[in-house]
C-alpha cells in the first residue's frame, strides 16, 4: 500500500533586479498542475511549468512583467511541500503548558528525548510510517509564459544551463593589432575559463562554481594573434562569433571528462560524468505497507542510447593553412556500435598542435550506464535525488531487487505521481 501523505506547490516570484535589494518576494502563485524534472542527461538540468488560474493581478502590465521571459529581473521559486502525518504546532504546547518552563515539558514527558514529544504529538497517516515533512525549493529562469482562454497561464522555466544556451559570442579577433572583446578568451585552465564565461553571461547573479572534477589545461589550445611586426600580441582560446556560450564550453569539459550543469539552488558544478551521491532511493512494489511502485516496464535496447564503442573525430587548420584531422577512440571488442562525435577545433593551430586525449574515454564511460532501462512510476518523493543509489524490488520477483543508480526523477504536481530513470542497472 502506498503510503498516504499531502503535497503543495507553490510558485513564488523574487524580484532578483541588480538596481534593486535583491531577490525580494513579489509573488506566491498557487499552482493547478505542473511539473519539475531533473536529468543527469539533460541540459538544463532543472526543467518545469506550472499552471495557475489567472488573478486581477495579472492584468496590471508591472505584474505581467514578473513573468515576462525576456525580463531577468524576476526569476521563480516552485516550493515542493510534502507531509506525511498530522502534527500538532507549537501553539498547542503553548496553550497547555501556558508560561512555564521548559521542567513542565519534562515532567509531562518524563526524562527522555524531544521524540517522546514527537510520537505523542505526530499522528502517521500510513501506520508506522514516521517520515519528517520534506520541503524542496528548485530556484529557476523563467522561460516562457502562455495565457490561455480558459482563464490560466502556464510558465515554462529552467536551470541556468539555458543562458549560456541563449548567449552568443557578438566580438571578433582583430588582425590589425587589436582584439575586440571576448573574442580570445585568456585563462588556460578550465575552472578559470568556466568562471570568466558565467562573469560574462549572467553579470548580475554572483555564480558559485563547485569543483570535483580534476582542473584541466587549455594550453594547447592556446591561438596566437600577430602583429603587421609579427610579433605575438596575444594569446588565449579562440570564441568564435555566433557561438553560443554553452558550446564554446562543452569540447573542453568534454575533453576533462567533466560535466558542467547548474543545480536546482543555482550553483554551478564541475565534476565527473554521473558523479554518484550518497543518497538512497528503495522502490518496492506490491500492496505491502510502504511500498510506493504504482507502474513499471522493463527494456532493453540497441536501438536507444547504447553504445560498445567512441569515436570522436577532431578537424584543425594550421597557422600556415594546413589541414589536420585525428581520430581518438575507445571501443570494446567487436566493434559493433560506435557512437562517432565531430569536433572542429578551429583555424591558426600551431604546427606540432595536437588534441590531448582522454573524451572518448569520458563519453564512452556515460554511455556503458545505460542500455537497460527500468522507467518506474511511484508516489512523488520530493527527498529523492538523481545519482542517489537505487534498489528496485518489482512485484513479480520482490526477494531479487534491482539495484543502480538515479539518472532522472519527474514529479508531477497534478497527479502526485513521480517517474524515475535509471542508469547502470544490475
């Protein structure tokens, strides 16, 4: 038997505008239905909507502007509440035990601990079950807005991933003894470059930057611009106009075997690809208390995502016009399903320039995790996280669970429902 709890979303809307305090609240929006899903193999991350029912608020232009995807002044807090039994407040303890000391609490309760408190004053909903309620913030960029005629609007949002997605390179290199902005990045370590891009894109938001994942040098890519004399006057990684900020990043953290993605608090991360945590997530089917599986299916696939084998292909010009090519690789055995990547490394390399490897062998470590798929439909769990370790005991075979790891967790707010990807499934 599924276990009985209450769920609330809420939308709340913070004015986060440079020129003002910062991040203050300017709105709660009760939601009718929505969703939020994080994805190790999404970019972004965080992805969600919600729908509410439109209020008198809504038709002044300063409100609609709140939600205004073009307007980064404002972004939106989706507050995930769940609560597993019925709890008495604070005021009921007050109310009987009036203005004396914390001694009447213990005579009433005797010597032991606060959860002597807690199993008089806490009323389970599912018998046995004492879980503390869960509340989850995912702090988001407003993509889209869409009133309809039925008297709602639905907001799109997401994860910081999607600036850098928005943001294109607009300066150039100069060949005449000049350099117009960002056109050559300078830093030649990846942790220094990542920070300078975030400073660039998203200036107003200090961004944190948490780093796992080994620093990585960018030396060797490093591309000179001369002057009419010949002589270097500068020299750093080449962001080529029109490229936007994300896929300037993503050859180099590639070549770390590193993944770059923006959390749901808004920090941002380098670490390894599908870094696990140490979180848990057990989901058991049957009828038994506790069991929280409400669907499953099983399968396995050649056709999806799985692959035996990595090719990734690089293409460079020399400073001197030539053309190179390279192909690194790392394939299993058989050579049976090669997944082949393309990378253009641009113009004016060195002559004795050569890509480092080590990308084949970080693409080819995230796609050994899947192939296998057990998509599991459960009782949404705003506690549970992606890379947590996850045992899966389906109704047919309970004493012989499944067990993995988390590669992405859907919660709907309508139904109450969550979906849950795996990865590296035993």
């Amino acid at each position: 038997m599924p276990s009985i709890d209450r769920q609330t979303v809420t939308a709340h809307i913070y004015d986060v505008s440079p020129s003002g305090p910062g991040a203050v609240l300017a709105r709660s929006l009760a939601i009718e239905s929505g969703s939020c899903t994080i994805d190790q193999t999404w970019t972004p991350y965080v992805q969600g909507s919600f729908t509410y029912p439109v209020g008198p608020l809504d038709e002044f232009p300063a409100n609609r502007a709140q939600l205004d995807p073009r307007n980064s002044n404002y972004r939106v807090t989706l507050e995930m509440r769940q609560q597993f039994s019925d709890s008495d407040t604070v005021a009921v303890l007050t109310t009987l035990f009036g203005s004396g000391t914390v001694a009447a609490l213990t005579a009433a309760y005797g010597s032991g601990t606060v959860a002597a408190i807690t199993a008089q004053r806490n009323r389970p909903w599912t018998v046995g079950e004492y879980r503390r309620p869960v509340i989850r913030k995912a702090n988001l960029g407003i993509r889209r807005y869409v009133r309809s005629d039925d008297g709602t609007c639905t907001v799109t949002l997401a994860s910081d991933e999607a600036r850098l997605q928005d943001y294109r390179q607009w300066g150039l290199q100069g060949g005449d003894g000049t350099v117009a902005p960002f056109g050559l990045m300078g830093p030649t370590m990846l942790v220094a470059l990542i920070k300078f891009v975030l400073a660039t894109v998203i200036p107003t938001t200090p961004s944190t930057l948490l780093v796992t994942a080994d620093d990585y040098s960018l030396a060797a890519f490093n591309v000179q611009i001369f002057n009419s004399s010949g002589a270097v006057i500068a020299q750093g990684v080449d962001w080529k106009f029109g490229v936007t900020a994300w896929d300037f990043l993503a050859p180099y953290v590639q070549l770390a075997g590193a993944r770059l993605w923006c959390d749901e608090s808004n920090i941002w991360h380098l670490d390894r690809l599908l870094e696990p945590t140490d979180g848990t997530l057990s989901l058991t089917g049957g009828t038994s208390v506790g069991a929280s599986m409400l669907g499953y299916s099983e399968s396995i696939s050649r056709d999806d995502e799985w692959y035996d084998g990595v090719a990734v292909h690089y293409t460079w010009t020399t400073t001197a016009g030539v053309d190179k090519e390279y192909v690194e690789w790392d394939i299993s055995a058989g050579n049976s399903h090669v997944y082949i990547v393309d990378r253009d490394l641009g113009d004016n390399r060195p002559a004795g320039f050569w890509p480092p490897d080590g990308a084949a062998a970080a693409i080819k470590r995230q796609l050994d995790a899947v192939g296998r798929a057990v998509p599991i439909v459960a009782v949404n769990d705003f506690a549970a996280d992606t890379g947590s370790a996850l045992t899966i005991a389906l109704p047919f075979n309970l004493d012989i669970p499944i067990t993995g790891r988390v590669s992405a967790i859907g919660w709907d707010f309508g139904s109450g429902d969550m979906t849950v990807t795996s990865r590296n499934l035993i």
